[in-house]
C-alpha cells in the first residue's frame, strides 16, 4: 500500500498509529525495526553462554539459520573459547556431531571435554584447498545429522559466503565462518560480524568488537573472560607439568652463563610453556593450548 504525503514529515510515532489502525496493524507493528534499538532476533537463537555478550546480540545469542563471521588476527585464533559454551549445548540439544572444515590446528581434546564438548562429537575435515572448504561446508550445512559447522575460509568471496548463507538459513544450521581481521572493511553478506582480539584491560579475557548487527553501533568491544574454571584447571595442569620437566635444567643453564631472572608464578608458568613448545618441535600443535599458553 502506497501512502502519499504532501509537505508532511511522519514521525515514527505517527507511523505507528497509523499502522495500528490498519487491518492486523499489530502484527504488522512487530514487522517494523527501527535502527536506534537493538533488533530482535528473525528466528531461533542459541545462547553463547556469556550473559554481557548475549545483551549485545539480536535475540540474546548466536543466530540460528544465518552465518556469523568471526574476524581474527591470525590462524591460531580465540574462537574456542567463545563459542565452546553453544557448542557443547548444541550437541546435547541436537545430539549431533560438530563440523569443522579447515580448522588450523588440532582440537585439545581435553579441554573440550572439560568445557561439556565430547571429542567423538566432532568431524574434522581437513583440507587446504579453498574450492574443497567451500564445498564441504555446503554439504555440511545441507546435512540433517550435524548441529553446527565451523568454517576457516580465509579466501572465499562475496558471493560464495552469499551461497553459505543461504544454505545456512534454508537448514536452520548454526554457521561460524572464520577469516583474517584485514576483511573487516569488506562487504559481508553475514547477519553477525564480530571482531576478536586479546583485550589489554584483562588478563585472560577477550575483546569482542561487533561490527556488524541489526541494531546501534556498539562504541566499545564487550570484554568475554576466556578461560572458563575447568577450562582454566586443565591449562593450568598442562603447564605444571611442563615446567617439572624443565626443572632439572635449569641448573645447567645458569652454568653455561645464561642470565637467570626471577619471575612471578604466571611468568613462570608461561615462559615454561613457551620453552615446552619450543624444545619440542615434534609436538603436534592444539588451537586451545596455543592461544592460552601463548597469553
């Protein structure tokens, strides 16, 4: 319907009377987002299991049926720990397993058990070949036995993340698509873009930037603490038990004429982690344990 107005300026609580008056004008009412209040959600979503961000997000949480974007400084990126709460639920809502297409390094098995995500729970599908991510992905989405999909696709276009999208929303998936943080300026069919790096306020903790919603521009990053008590406890055991075995040479380093500085507990437990990694090149990499010991 066509309304035609001369000279006048309707004001949105003129819109609204208006509407009301119409035909079904409730329903129609509910229809109308206005851009200075944060939209709710068009369809289900899922709780991220952190209460400040949830306050941010359309509908209290992750969109179900659409694709999140995630931005990110580099391949070892944050993304466990914010999305291990919905993760955990979905599979025991949905009793399915978890797509991982492309995923750069290898889950930590322990702490995803510890944070309620079983590591059978997980498909792990790897390839480096960028035509072969994208089609897993679809096939992932398209498929009624998995709860959700995560995706690294640094290279995929406009229009490829177009076609996710679409699949996304037309089998009600939970989608993450994760890529490098220089795509931020780009144009992104995603419902939801969040940008994530280490917050320098809080040790530990996340800075998540949401770049993209239906609703106001948020002017700061809402600060997720990332290392959930379990969480926390099996990092925190793995790390002991590095620095027990760097113990015993110790000695032979301060006989050699290195330098010996003393340092707190937290500089200990993360220089041994570091020295761990490093003196054990064979070691095949985990996305948690990387990104935490390296903090």
């Amino acid at each position: 319907m066509a309304l035609l107005y001369k000279n006048t300026v309707m004001s949105l609580a003129a819109f609204d009377l208006h509407v009301a008056s119409l035909p079904g004008g409730q329903n129609r009412m509910l229809q109308v987002w206005r851009a200075e209040s944060l939209a709710h959600a068009e369809g289900a979503t899922q709780a991220s299991g952190f209460a400040a961000l949830d306050a941010e997000l359309p509908g209290g949480g992750w969109p179900v049926g659409a694709m999140t974007e995630i931005l990110h400084a580099g391949p070892e990126s944050y993304a466990w720990p914010l999305l291990l709460p919905a993760l955990a639920r979905a599979v025991q809502e949905r009793g399915r397993p978890v797509a991982l297409i492309g995923a750069p390094h290898t889950p930590f098995s322990p702490a995803l058990a510890a944070q309620g995500l079983p590591p059978e729970a997980l498909l792990w599908v790897r390839s480096d070949a960028a035509p072969a991510r994208l089609w897993a992905c679809e096939q992932a989405l398209r498929c009624a036995d998995v709860a959700a999909v995560l995706a690294w696709l640094p290279q995929a276009r406009v229009g490829e993340l177009r076609r996710l999208q679409l699949a996304a929303a037309q089998f009600e998936s939970l989608l993450w698509v994760f890529r490098p943080a220089a795509h931020s300026a780009q144009a992104s069919p995603a419902r939801l873009r969040l940008l994530i790096e280490p917050d320098p306020q809080a040790a530990g903790s996340l800075a998540v930037h949401l770049i993209k919603r239906r609703g106001p521009p948020l002017a700061a990053p809402v600060s997720v603490f990332a290392q959930p008590p379990r969480l926390a406890a099996v990092l925190a055991a793995s790390r002991q038990r590095r620095a027990r075995r760097l113990a015993p040479a110790a000695p032979q380093i301060a006989a050699a004429g290195a330098t010996v500085v003393r340092l707190g507990p937290h500089s200990v437990a993360a220089a041994a982690g570091l020295a761990a990694h490093l003196l054990e090149p064979s070691e095949t990499p985990h996305a948690l344990d990387r990104a935490f010991v390296a903090a």
